[in-house]
C-alpha cells in the first residue's frame, strides 16, 4: 500500500485529496494545525484504518515513522482575508514549513507535490496566464505574504530537485470553489452565497469589471492527481479557463439563490488583480487534462453543500478559530 503525507489535510483542497487517495486505496497520513483547517472536513475518514490524523503544525519539525511514497504540502492560509489576519503563519508555512516537507522527503525518498497559486503571477500584465510569465507581484502590498511565501517555496522545491535530485511537482492552483469552503473565509463566492443566506446584498469590491476563473474542486483534483503521477518537475497551471466579472458572477449568484437582494459597491481592496484566467494549454498536453464541470453545474452543488449547513455557521465572524502565535 502507497503511503502518502498530506499537509493541511483537513483544509478545503487538502480534505478532497484524502478522499481520492483513500478512494485509490493509498495509506494517508493528513496533517493540520487546524488554524483554517476544520476537523469537520475528515471526520468520516477517521474511523478508517488507512487513514491517519496528526495535529501538528507542519513549520515544527515533523516526524513521521515509517515509510513515505509521496508528500503533498498544501497547508497554508488561502484566502484573502486568513493571510492578512495571519500573515506570519502564512509565511512560515510556505518556507519553514515546505523546509520541513523537502527534508523529510529526502530521508524517506518521496516525492514531493506542493500547492502554489496563480497569485504568483500577482496583478498579471499577460493574459491568460501561462508558465513561463514571471509575474507583477508588490512585495509588501498586502497579499506580499502569500504571493511571495508561494514564489519561495517553488524556488526552494526547484532548488531540491536540482541540487538533490529530489522528485518534486509544482501545482498552479486557479480559484477553486466547491463544498467544504469555509462560509466566512471572506473569498467571493461564499461572501456572495453566505450574503443571499442571509437576506443581505451582495458586497463587489471595485466596479466588479474584474475577472476571475472558477475552476470546481473536482476537475482540481483529477489535474493534481495526474500532476503527481507524471514525470513533469516544473509548475503547471490547473484551473478553469472559463474567465467572467465579478459583477457577472454576482448576477450568476443571485440567480442561483433566487435572492431578492441588490448588489452594492465597496472599495476594491489594494492590488487586487485586474484579471486572472488560466493558459492551460500544458495540463492538456502533459496531463490529457481539462476541466469537465460546468459552472452551472459546479455552483448548484456547492450551494446545495451551503445550505445543508448549520444555521449559526452563517453568522460567525470572518476569521473566528483560536490560534497560537508561534
Ligand atoms: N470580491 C468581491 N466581493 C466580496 C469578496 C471578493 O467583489 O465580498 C472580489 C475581490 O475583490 C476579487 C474577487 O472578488 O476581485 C475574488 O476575490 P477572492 O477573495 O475570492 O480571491 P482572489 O482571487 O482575489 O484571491
């Protein structure tokens, strides 16, 4: 049996990737602080004895007996909203904690999957995306923390495969959506679902004239399941190229939640990216991967998801969990 460690394993994309590798018959060893994570996510696979659960913080070193075949280091904030109340984490997780990954890789001679982002490619001057673009990133603007944790931690996983010959793989994850999303994780679409739950407008930052490209979390996990298995070391963009406004997505919601309430204006946080679609032109070659859920599709699940949850979720503060200040 394969045995494969994955860090933030009972986030949002981490939880959904337990499930496929439990489903093709891997041991899986998940492991979460739980500062954004949500033991909720897991808790059906806890009985199961291929499945573990390790509370642990992965920018503390991380020790895991017996053999590993595979590392998938996905723990980190993610949302907007999560990296600027805990920009410190946020950093120490995409450097002291990817560190701990390649290590821990090397003694036990897995490979390594790690989970970076089309942030990398900051407010983008190319459009779409594709690998090659270098990216329009600002440092010390106030996505700085994650957009920079992420561009070192492919430098230090390149840095690995190069120097150490370590197998490693590099996921350009695009905006995903799907169940599991926290409601109050602040990004566009659970604020818009969580506001027509709510009887409330519907918050645009901006114009809403910007773009976004929603890929659902199901075709995500097809593309880093492949990812993983190829040979291919250098990132790889995985997302949706289905690219549309916020203001038409904010139609799309309030279509979908038959919500009487209006749209209203708030000021567009700084360097949010103008624009942001996926070339996907290598998943399809090197993977034979494309996206298959429609967004119609895509969005009734996850606002079915949405509902079934309890009432008081939809009421709790955008950024709620305890968390320690190491
Ligand atoms: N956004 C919005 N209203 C909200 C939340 C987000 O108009 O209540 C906008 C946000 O300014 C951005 C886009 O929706 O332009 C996507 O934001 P999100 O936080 O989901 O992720 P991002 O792609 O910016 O990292």
């Amino acid at each position: 049996m394969k045995r494969i460690l994955i860090t933030g394993g009972a986030g949002f994309l981490g939880s959904h990737l337990c499930d496929r590798f439990i489903k093709e018959g891997y041991h899986v060893i998940a492991m979460d602080n739980l500062i954004t994570g949500d033991i909720r996510n897991i808790e059906h696979l806890l009985p199961l004895s291929n499945f573990e659960f390790h509370h642990h913080d992965v920018s503390q070193f991380i020790h895991i007996p017996g053999e590993l075949d595979y590392i998938l280091h996905f723990a980190s904030p993610a949302s907007p909203i999560d990296y600027l109340k805990i920009p410190i984490q946020t950093l120490k997780v995409g450097s002291l904690g990817i560190h701990n990954c390649l290590g821990l890789a090397r003694v036990k001679n897995a490979r390594v999957l790690i989970a970076s982002t089309s942030e990398v490619y900051g407010d983008p001057t190319v459009h779409p995306q594709p690998e090659e673009y270098w990216g329009n990133v600002n440092p010390v603007g106030p996505r700085g923390v994650y957009d920079e944790a992420k561009r070192f931690q492919e430098a230090i996983t390149m840095a690995y495969h190069t120097y150490h010959g370590l197998e490693t793989r590099i996921v350009r994850i695009f905006n995903t959506y799907g169940p599991r999303m926290r409601l109050n994780d602040g990004r566009v679409l659970p604020a818009f679902i969580g506001q027509a739950l709510r009887g409330e407008d519907l918050t645009i930052f901006g114009d809403g004239s910007q773009t976004r490209s929603f890929c659902y979390v199901d075709d995500l996990i097809e593309g880093i399941y492949r990812l993983l298995l190829s040979d291919y070391a250098y990132p790889v963009n995985i997302g949706n190229p289905g690219e549309i406004t916020i203001k038409e997505f904010a139609e799309e919601i309030i279509k979908l939640t038959g919500t009487d309430q209006k749209v209203v204006y708030k000021p567009l946080p700084k360097d949010d990216p103008k624009q942001r679609q996926p070339n996907i032109s290598k998943a399809k070659v090197l993977l034979d991967w494309e996206p298959r859920v429609s967004r119609a599709e895509g969005l009734r699940i996850t606002y079915e998801y949405f509902k079934s949850l309890p009432e008081e979720e939809l009421y709790k503060a955008a950024y709620h969990r305890e968390f320690s200040a190491s």
